[in-house]
C-alpha cells in the first residue's frame, strides 16, 4: 500500500510539460536533413563573409574600391590574374575580386533579406484581408494582385530607375512592389479555406473580433507555408537584384556588387575568365545554397511531400 | 424553473445557393428555452439543428423572425454590440479536431475568452486557464500542449472547458458527442451534467442521437426539415408519442433486449429526406409518413397541443397518433376523395 502511494507521488512530482509545437517538429526534421544543413552551413559562411568584409580588406590590404592602376593591371592595361597579392585576380580598373565579392555579398543579403521581408509582409497582410474579409475587398485585391503579376516586371524597374535614378532603396522598393502578388495569392488560398473551420466559427461565438481571428487564429496556420516560400524566394530577389544591376538599374559605381561586377566583366571575359568566373560563382553558389535549404524547409514542413 | 432564458420566435434561415435558389435551412421555429433545463434537439442530418442552434447563438443572421435572450431581441445586434452578450451564451462544437486551432496552444485557446474579454491576464489567466482544465478532467499540466497531442474525448473536454471559462447562463451543445467513441460520449454526458449542477447552466443539446438526448433533456423537440414537428416533456415525448415522424425516430432506436427488439414496432421510413431548396407543400412530413392523407398536402399543421395533451406537449400533426396505435401497417392515403 505505501509502494502504491509512493508510486503515485513520483508521478505526481510537478513538471513542466511542454508541447510538441508543429514547428519544433519541423525544425526536428529538418535538422535531419543532410543537404539543408549544408546549404544552412554555406549560408553561414556567406554572411560571416558579408559582415566579415572589412577583414578580407585588412587582410589582403586593398579597400573595395581602390584602384590599383600599376599593380592591378598589366602594362597593357588588362586585369591581372590570380596571384600571390590578388587571390582571385583584378579587375578592369586594377581592384581586387576578391574583396568586392565580400563587399558585394553586403549588398546581395541586404537587398535579399530586406525586399523579402517587404514581399512576405505585404503579400500576407493583404492575402489575409483579401481571404479572410471576402465580398469587394477580395473582389478589389484579387483583381490587384492579377494586375500586378500581369505588369511587365522588368519594364516597369527599368522605366522607374531611369526617373529616380539607380539606388539601393529603389531596387528594394521595385523588387518589393511587384513580388508580394504570388505571396498573396498563396495565402489567399490557404486562408478562404482555413476561414470555413470551426475554429473559426468557435473563436466567433467567443466575440473575437476580425483583426483578432485574422491575426491570432488563422495567421499561425498560414505560417508554413510562408516560411517555405520566404526562403525560396531570397534567391529569387538576389539574382533579381543581380540582374538590375547587370542592366545598369542597380546600385550606382563604385559600389560593389555581385551583378555590376558580372556586367563589368562583360568585355574583358574572353581574355580575363577570373574576372566574370568568381562573382558568377558567388551568385551561384548563394542561390543554390538557399534553394536547397529552401526545399529542406518545405520537405520538413510537409513531410507527406515527395522527396523526389 | 419557467423563468424563459432564450425565446426563438418564428425565426427562418435560408442560404442562397448559386443557382438563385434559397435553401431553407429553418423554416419558421419557435421555441422557449428556460433557465436551468436540457432542451434536446433532434433530427436527422440536414434537418436545420445546427443552423438553429447558430442562430441562436447569432452566428448567423437569421433571414426573419426573431431570438430573444432574458427579454432583449438580440437578432438586429451588431457584432460590437453583441460581445457582451457572447460571455452569457457560449457555444460547444460537434467536432473537438475542428473546433480547436491546431496551431495554438492548448493553454491559450481555453484562455481565449479571458483575452478576447479582458478579463484575466498574464499569470492570472493561467491560473484560470488550469482550474478550468482540472474542472474538466485535464492534466493542468498540459497547458502548453496542442490539441494534436490529446484524444477526441480530451479534446472536447477543451472545448468544454473554453465554453465555460466566462460562467455562462446558456451553452448551445451542438452534437457535443457524435464524434466520439460510445465509451467516451458517457464521460463527456456525464461531464456536462455535472457541470450543468454545478454552475445552474441552461442547455440546449442537439444531436441526431435520440438515446442520447433522451437520457440529457427534460424536454425534446423534434426536428424535420426545417420545423418543428413535436415539443414535448421528454417522458411524454416517448410516452404518448404523437408525430409519426417522432415514432419513426422511436422506432429505430436500439434496444438491449434481443426478445424485445424481434418483437417491436418497426417502422422504415420510405424515401429520402427532400430537398430544403424545394420543400413539400403542406406538412413536409407528408411524402414519407404513412399516414398521410390528402389534407397533410395542401395545409401545413400548427404546432399546438392536439388530443388532450397539455400545453407543454406541441405536435404539428393533423392525424396525431394515440398512444398504442400501431403505425407499421399504415398506409398513406394521398388519392383525392
């Protein structure tokens, strides 16, 4: 009988219980993915080296945009290639690759992150509304956000830069204005279904008002899905980015980055491989590492997907 | 005990559909609710329980009539005006995996009407939140779970417990049982009534579970498509059953007692359940009861007391049954004379 008891206190002992949430599960699975934690580690690597910038300019002893006219070229003027003092070569103005890729991999990340984060909050909060309100404002956002996707991007970017003038700002603000439309149709769809559960109707009976029903019931149910998107769509903003500055609509000279390098390296590349190789290399290898990680993300969150 | 809580009057709900016709959903109810009674409300899939029970909760707009709780109409209330109100009537849901957001805590959703209210909050609130959960059956313990991690009759034990955190004079039971095991459904009945003494709580209990409901309610009322068809004491409803349709519910309940069940009235009903798009003219009972005759087609029946039933005991029926008649070998009888 007192075995019994005993038994029972040892039970009883108070603990704290903490709940498997879907997203602990999902980062549990995800941590299991071999191939997303490599491109989760080249992610890391990358951004260390964007903050770490300053550091490839100490070591090597050349500041991004210094020219470096007699040693950086050759008597011809050509840029130069790898070598004891330039790692990855020179380019056509005599600096070294090797530094403007870490500075350049500042402004990738910056504009990646940034305008990302830009396209998912516009693109949910009007997803939500448009989704969850229903009736003329669903009407008037899907009507929108058809237009938007329908807008030639590229024009648009190139007709507006030409008005303001290349910029940081204007590239995220373009990138950010014309991507939330898929975001928004993505959740959209989640919600006009997610709205017609009982939750709902149950959250309702409570008196929860719209906003609360919109933000504190339905949102977490969205969130995967968003997840899995934001990081699929990093990539898609950084060569975005790339792409407008190879057309001379990004950040203005001398700043570094990774398309304008790329674009400069355009009538050199025949007699200089190193100098349009690496900065394609950074871009290549950023966007793969975050779309494997992105398809880690999305595997680990729908687990019932296949892994084909 | 007489004290009426919630007054249904004449309340009819139709949902358009996309071919511009209108679905009837309730048909023109009317019903008291009194303090501290189990109301039972049955009928088959489809019938209107459940868009009634929305509209009494105002969940629904309904499209005419109206629903009067302690004396106010609260039928034209706006949203705003109607959250006072929601603390006193609260709701419990049929499906305890649809009903609970998989994605919140447990913790936070039975906390949820602390929050929405403003009544408790911080440590506060989780203290309420784990007495609620210790009142229902709960580990407290498991605050932080998610409702994934708990069993259907755990999970309407939340819902239960949510429905109750505000101390409500009225909870509107829609099928709180139907999509439980039969072992479970006892617990959660017996949780219910506990409760009910305990708190001096007013139901209203729907389910298409005769047994259940009879074994829950002091007075049943009898839906199909849409109306009401009988209102009566539970013991009288099964005592001196007078709608045929009622009889035919009866008669399908099943019986423990092999000997009886070979012997008892059966009663198999012919045809589907018609269209609420397209209701029968007259008694919309008329196209599967075998009684029916010419009369049942062209006039609808009032609910009112037929034979010598006392005013609590309403029928909508022009041929009530008496008690003791034998409706298997009726046969309807729609020719004109």
């Amino acid at each position: 009988m007192t075995a019994a008891i005993e038994m029972v206190d040892v039970i009883d002992e108070p603990q704290v219980i903490e709940g498997r949430s879907p997203f602990a599960l999902a980062l549990r699975r995800l941590r299991k993915d071999k191939v997303a934690m490599i491109s989760l580690a080249v992610i890391v690597l990358i951004v260390l080296m964007a903050i770490f910038a300053p550091v490839f300019a100490a070591v090597t002893g050349h500041p991004p945009n210094e020219q470096y006219r007699d040693i950086g070229l050759t008597p011809d003027g050509l840029p130069r290639g790898p070598n004891g003092t330039f790692w990855l070569g020179t380019d056509d103005l005599g600096r070294d690759i090797l530094v403007r890729i870490a500075y350049g991999a500042r402004i990738s990340l910056l504009v990646g992150v940034i305008a990302t984060v830009i396209t998912v909050v516009i693109g949910v909060v009007l997803g939500l509304a448009a989704g969850f309100l229903g009736g003329i404002t669903d009407t008037l956002l899907a009507r929108l956000i058809d237009v938007v996707l329908s807008v030639p991007f590229l024009l648009v970017a190139i007709a507006l830069v030409s008005v303001t003038g290349p910029s940081l700002t204007v590239t995220v603000l373009v990138i950010g204005c014309f991507s939330w439309a898929s975001v928004a149709r993505i959740v959209r769809g989640q919600v006009l279904s997610l709205r017609e559960r009982e939750f709902v109707e149950a959250a309702r009976s409570l008196g929860a008002g719209d906003s609360r029903i919109m933000f504190v019931d339905i949102l977490p149910n969205v969130i995967a899905p968003v997840i899995v998107y934001t990081t699929l769509l990093i990539p898609v903003v950084i060569v975005t980015q790339a792409t407008l500055s190879f057309l001379g609509l990004g950040l203005p000279p001398p700043t570094a980055d990774w398309g304008g390098m790329i674009s400069e390296s355009q009538n050199y590349y025949t007699t200089a491989w190193w100098f349009i190789l690496f900065p394609g290399l950074a871009l290549l290898i950023t966007t793969l590492a975050f779309n494997l990680f992105g398809d880690g993300v999305r595997d680990a969150f729908d687990p019932r997907a296949d892994r084909t | 005990m007489n004290e009426v809580l919630l007054k249904v009057d004449d309340v009819r709900k139709e949902f358009p559909t996309s071919s511009k016709e209108v679905v009837q959903a309730v048909a023109g109810v009317s019903l008291e609710v009194r303090k501290g009674e189990t109301l039972g409300l049955v009928g088959e899939t489809g019938c209107g329980k459940s868009s009634l029970a929305r509209c009494m909760a105002h969940l629904y707009d309904v499209t005419s009539g109206s629903v009067w709780f302690e004396g106010r109409d609260i039928t034209k209330l706006s949203r705003k005006a109607m959250r006072p109100l929601r603390r006193d009537v609260q709701v419990i849901f049929q499906d305890p995996y649809g009903s609970l957001n998989p994605r919140r805590r447990v913790g936070s959703i039975i906390g949820d009407p602390f929050s929405i209210h403003n009544i408790a909050s911080g440590n506060e609130r989780k203290k309420k939140v784990q007495e609620l959960m210790e009142l229902v059956g709960l580990n407290p313990e498991h605050y932080n779970r998610f409702p994934a991690e708990f069993s259907g009759g755990q999970r309407q034990r939340i819902g239960v417990a949510r429905a109750l955190a505000l101390r409500p004079k009225l909870v509107i039971c829609d099928e709180p049982v139907s999509a439980l095991d039969v072992s479970i459904q006892a617990q959660i009945i017996n949780l219910l009534s506990d409760l009910q003494q305990e708190f001096d709580l007013t139901y209203v209990f729907i389910s298409h579970d005769l047994s259940v409901v009879r074994h829950v309610s002091d007075r049943i009322a009898v839906m199909y498509l849409g109306k009401i068809v009988e209102l009566a004491p539970t013991g009288e409803l099964f005592g001196q059953t007078r709608h045929p349709y009622t009889r035919a519910l009866l008669s399908a309940l099943p019986v423990a007692d092999p000997d009886t069940a070979d012997s008892r009235e059966q009663i198999i009903l012919g045809g589907d359940i018609p269209s609420a798009t397209n209701p029968p003219a007259g008694c919309r009972f008329h196209t599967r009861c075998p009684k029916a005759r010419l009369d049942c087609a062209a006039e609808e029946p009032v609910l009112e007391p037929v034979l010598d039933d006392r005013p609590e005991h309403r029928t909508a029926c022009f041929y009530p049954l008496t008690v003791g008649e034998d409706l298997s070998t009726a046969v309807p009888d729609l020719r004109a004379s």
